[in-house]
C-alpha cells in the first residue's frame, strides 16, 4: 500500500476519533438531538474541504470547539455548585427540603434556568416570612411587656431573646408565632376588661360612699392602663373601698335606692312595679338587704340596655309631649298678645310643628313596640299600660283638660256679662274729664252712670227696661238688715263687687233675662 493510502486511512482513523469524542463531549453537556445533527452536519462540511478547508483547520476548528465546551462545561458546573449553596442556605433556614438535581452530570441551559427561578423563589419566600416573623416579634414583645411577662418557655425565648437571623422560619414556626401573640393578645383583653370592670366597681363605690374629689385625684394614676402592677393597684382600691362600703352600710343603699328610683324613671316603672320591690322599704341595713338591692340594680340595668332603643323612643315622645302642652298653654293665655319681637308668631310655628311630629313618632314606636311584642311574646309596658293606650291617655286627657278651661271660660264670661247687666260695666280707661263726673254719693247713681257711658256694649239691656233709664231724684235707701252706703272719696279705691253684690242681695232676683221692679227700686222706668 502507498504511503499516501496509509495517510488517508490514519486521518480517517483520526476524523473517527474526533466524531466520537464529539459526541461524547455533547452527550455529557447536555446538547439536545437535533442541535448533535447540526453540529454533525457542520463537522461533515468541514471533512469534505469544502471552502478548500484544509485538513489542518479542520483539526483546528475542533480543538477550538472541543475548547468551548469544555469552558462551558466548567461554567455550568461552577453556577450549578453555586446555586446548591444558596438553595441549601435558603432551605435550611426556611426547613423546606432541597432542590432534587444531579450534582454529577453537567446541567443544561433549561435545568439551570429553572434552578435559578427556584432559588429566586426561595429568597422571596424567606423575605415574607421575615417581615412577618419581626412584625409578630414585636407586637409579642410588646404584649409582654404590658402584662408584666417574663418568657418561660424554650419557644419564647428564641423567639424573644435569641438573634432573629438565627430563628428558623418554617411554616411550623410562624404558625407557633401568630399562636403566641393571639394568646398573649387575649390574655391583655382579659387584663383590661378586668381592670375596666375594677374602675367601674371603684367608680360605682366611690359614688354610693360619697368620696371627695381630692381623694379620688389622689388614685388617679392607675385609672388607666393595664399592667400587672396597675391590676393588683386597683384590687387594692377595690378591697379598701368594700371595707369601708361595710361600715357605712346605710349609706350606701340609700345612695343605691337613688340609683334605683332613676332605673325606674328610665324604664317607665309603674307604682305597683315599683312597690313590688319590697326591700326598697326595709330599715334593717345589712349586708343581705345590701346585696339584694345590687342584684336589683343589675338587673335593671341589664333590663335598660336590652331595650335602650325603645326607652329612648319613648323618652323622646314624652319630651315633645311635655313641650306641646307647654305651647298649648301658651295659646291658651290671654295674656300672649302683649309679646313683642314675633315671639307668638314663632311659638304657633313651634306648637304646629309639634302637632304634626307627635303622630309620626307615636307610628315609628307602635311599629316597633309591636315588633318587640312579636319576638318577645309578651306587652311592652310604659308606666303600668301598653304604650298606645297610655299614649291615647294623654290625648284624652289633653282634650278633656281643653273642654275644662273651654266651660270654665264660657262660665267665666256668662257671670262677667249678669254683673255687668246688673251693674254695669267699669269704665277700661280713666275718665279725661274728671269735672264732669259727679261725686254724688250712693249705688244707684254710680249705676246710672255707668250703664249711660256703656251703652253701646250693653245695648240689650235696653229692650228690657222699655225705654231710658233717668237719675233718681233722691239717693237710693240701703235694704233693710243692711249698713249704710259709705260715700264715695277721692281715693281711687273702688267697693269690691262681691261686697256689693252681696249688700243687694235682698234686692236681686234673676231668672233667666226677666229681672224684677225690685231690683231698680229709685229708678224711673
């Protein structure tokens, strides 16, 4: 064989070797089938010298890639060792298992990717879980410090005590946290309510004893807050407060039975109600009778708050009533037209305003008192009667009061009109011509004068005299039994009429409009 044919099978032996070791170097990086054809293809090209390639370049153009890859091949391997590390930093901190890939073989460009999104993933997960971790932290660090706790478990003190860099942050852990807190948050809502429920028992007891305000100043600091210390400060008050409670026992239920009388107002208590309360009479103060006037206490204040709305609704009526009867009376004065400044144009306003609320209100209550009835199967009741009926009450009694002062009116005017007819009028103004008028002593001239000067207003007098009344020529005797007429002075003080009514009594006989010729004895008719 030539030479030259010994060459061309050695380089063939060659190009062999190279494909194979190609192919190896392409299977242990990961080069997909399709990208190995290519690669094939472009190897292929090269044997055949096309470009009049040479077999040396051909040699070269290998070294270079086999080169490439190897580089690459150490790059993927130094990324994916990195990438070990931080997922195993990560998952240990978070206790989260680590990321399932072979550590041996050389990843590809798609495992690394989605290696590096894991990892990215990781890091977003242990920044949530931080921030939660240190704001749970601190809120429990807090709660601790308001209730006076020391931690005292293994848990609390990592948590509490120990670098936050170094707590673990599982599910498991946080889950722990946020059970921690909601624990500590309810035992400080129990802490405060039991304070709270100490204020109002310090506040309730230094109102029944009566306590000066420089004493209650002198406590004041822990009339707010909740600490342990605050707590024990306001048991201390509590108990110093029921001691001295005991010793002025009458005291105290008085002050209760006061409380108790205004429960009663609010609730609309009728008087049988109240009575049926037999203690409230009792004046053996002990502590029994004590205790029983407590337990009355909250029971009507328990009975207040349930039906608040109602109460109030009520309450409301009754203040709009009271103050419609308050214009009512005002319309009903004689005296309302002397105001000044339109205060009567204003109040007719105000009364007619009323009027129309009244019956709005009494709907909005009838609808729910009949609710209320409906759910709690039993009459709502408002001083001792159902609240329509006691509501229908007070407008009868309105209207019958207004019937009342309408007769006594009436009355009032028909007795003023037979005084006046039998007489006369007295004059509304004085007199400007005081020349004129005569000092005539004696009834029957002031009379006269009197129904002369009156003529107009008591016109119907004169049909029933038949004609004009004329002066007696002699003054007028007093009846028999009766004293003497005193003469008028220049006083100004008038004879009541009663007293003169009463002087003539022998002498007045009305019936109906028919007076008798006695009556106007020393007159001409």
């Amino acid at each position: 064989m030539r030479r030259s044919e010994v060459l061309a099978e050695e380089s063939i032996v060659c190009l062999q070797k190279a494909l194979n070791h190609l192919r190896e170097i392409w299977e242990l990086i990961g080069i997909p089938e399709d990208q190995r054809l290519q690669r094939t293809e472009v190897v292929k090209k090269h044997i055949k010298e096309e470009g009049e390639t040479t077999i040396l370049q051909l040699e070269k153009d290998l070294r270079t890639q086999v080169e490439l890859m190897r580089k690459q091949k150490k790059e993927r391997k130094q990324e994916l060792k990195l990438l070990q590390e931080q997922d195993q930093e990560l998952c240990e901190i978070l206790c989260m298992p680590h990321y399932d890939i072979d550590s041996a073989s050389v990843p590809s460009l798609e495992e690394l990717n989605q290696f590096r999104q894991h990892v990215t993933t990781l890091r977003e997960t242990k920044a949530s879980r931080r921030e939660e971790f240190v704001s749970i932290k601190r809120q429990i660090i807090l709660c601790m410090e308001e209730l006076d706790h020391t931690p005292d478990t293994s848990f609390e003190r990592d948590v509490v005590c120990e670098d936050e860099d170094a707590f673990c942050l599982s599910l498991e852990n946080i889950a722990t946290l946020q059970k921690l807190l909601r624990q500590l948050e309810m035992q400080k809502l129990q802490n405060e309510a039991v304070c709270e429920g100490l204020r109002t028992q310090i506040r309730e007891l230094w109102d029944r004893l009566q306590i000066p305000e420089e004493e209650r100043e002198a406590v004041a600091t822990i009339m707010s807050g909740s600490k342990a210390k605050v707590r024990k400060a306001l048991q201390l008050e509590v108990d110093r407060l029921e001691e001295l409670k005991m010793q002025n026992m009458k005291k105290v239920i008085e002050a209760i039975r006061v409380e108790l009388v205004q429960y009663w107002d609010q609730c609309f208590y009728s008087q049988e109600q109240r009575q049926a309360f037999a203690p409230f009479c009792a004046e053996d103060y002990t502590e029994s009778l004590l205790q029983l006037h407590d337990a009355e206490i909250v029971r009507l204040k328990n009975y207040y708050e349930v039906h608040k709305e109602l109460f109030e609704g009520v309450q409301k009526w009754e203040e709009t009533w009271r103050l419609f009867l308050e214009f009512e009376r005002k319309a009903s004065d004689p005296n309302r037209f002397t105001n000044r400044g339109g205060n009567l144009l204003k109040e007719e306003k105000q009364r007619a305003k009323l009027q129309k609320m009244l019956p709005k209100l009494e709907e909005e209550l009838k609808a729910r008192i009949e609710l209320w009835e409906q759910e709690h199967s039993k009459a709502f009741m408002v001083n001792g009667q159902k609240f329509m009926e006691y509501v229908a009450e007070q407008w009868e009694m309105h209207r019958l009061e207004k019937e009342r002062a309408k007769q006594e009116r009436q009355l009032k005017n028909k007795k003023q009109t037979e005084t006046e007819m039998l007489y006369g009028s007295a004059p509304r103004t004085p007199s400007k011509r005081r020349g004129l008028v005569s000092n005539t002593p004696g009834k029957a001239r002031k009379l006269n004068t009197t129904t002369m000067s009156n003529a107009t207003a008591n016109s119907s007098i004169r049909p029933l005299f038949g004609g004009t009344v004329y002066h007696s020529p002699v003054p007028r005797l007093p009846p028999s039994g009766s004293k003497p007429v005193a003469a008028s002075t220049c006083s100004g003080k008038k004879t009541p009429r009663t007293g003169r009514h009463g002087a003539n009594k022998e002498n007045l006989e009305l019936n109906g409009s028919i007076l008798s010729a006695r009556t106007f004895k020393g007159f001409q008719i």
